[in-house]
C-alpha cells in the first residue's frame, strides 16, 4: 500500500461496500448499504434483450420495406413516410432503452418518467404499422406484436423501479 492511499477500516464489518476505486489524497470512501441497491436486475435484463431486438425489429422492418417497396404498389410519398417513421421509432427506442437503464442504474425518477413517455410514443408507433400502414405483412404482425410485449414488460418493471425507488 503507497504512503497517499489510506487501508479500509470497517468496511466489511458494517455491511457496506465501497462505492469508488480508491481512497487517495484523503478525499474518502463513500459507503452504501447492501440495502441502499435501487436498481431492478430484472429491469437491466429486459433492456439487455430489448437492445438486441431493436436492432432486429429495424432489418426485419427494412428488409420488409424492400420486399413491399419492390412487389406492391404504393402511391407517390407513402413508402418514404413509413421508412422515415421506422427511423424515428427506431431512434425512441433507443433513448427509450437508454433512459430507462439510466433511470434504473443511476436511481433518476426523471429519467425513468421520460421513459415511460417514450414508450407510449413507441406504442403509438407501432400501433401505426400493425394498422394504419398501407399494407402489413404477417411477419411484421409478429414482430410488433413482440415489440408490444418489450414495451408492456417495461413500462411494468419501470413503474416499479420507480416505486422501488422511493
């Protein structure tokens, strides 16, 4: 141990667990509770997955954009519209996911509320491509089906991380 670094005492013997790398230049060691956890594990497990499936729901979705775009016949603007929306429902997600996480790591009741919103936002998105887009496909009745189903559980486990949180 350098001379700067001062040894843990009683950390270990309270229950808690040191918060931070070190304890240089005497500026502490902040202490948290095993009790003072504000995060839900199974909340960060979701949004793990929901990452992996955003990224999915898009090439699904562009690969059925070229398919339609290429084999039914849409009039002027309608295809581009529903690209362009794919895009914005693809960039809410994310900051969806994102705010979410944060919220539910960082302890933010702001961010989990913004991200509640986002994912009505979300919602109504995909409610447009399950049944107001020109034409809807079976596997895009799947995969927004099972994006609806992302979107529940997490409105779910964010409501109570928030009461978790308090």
């Amino acid at each position: 141990m350098s001379g700067d670094q001062k040894p843990l005492t009683g950390a270990t013997a309270t229950g808690a667990t040191p918060v931070g790398a070190t304890t240089r230049g005497g500026s502490g060691l902040t202490l948290r509770s095993k009790d003072d956890a504000r995060s839900l594990a199974v909340l960060e497990v979701l949004l793990y997955f929901n990452k992996f499936y955003i990224a999915l729901f898009w090439l699904c979705q562009i690969l059925m954009f070229i398919y339609k775009g290429e084999n039914l016949p849409y009039a002027t603007g309608i295809l581009a519209g529903e690209v362009i929306l794919q895009f914005a429902l693809t960039a809410v997600d994310l900051l969806r996911v994102y705010l979410f996480s944060y919220g539910n790591l960082a302890g933010s009741r702001v961010a989990a509320i913004l991200g509640i919103i986002l994912t009505f936002l979300a919602i109504l998105g995909v409610i447009y491509l399950l049944l107001f887009q020109t034409y809807t496909l079976r596997p895009e009745l799947i995969t927004c089906s099972l994006a609806l189903v992302f979107y529940l559980l997490g409105v779910i486990l964010a409501i109570g991380a928030l009461i978790y949180m308090t």
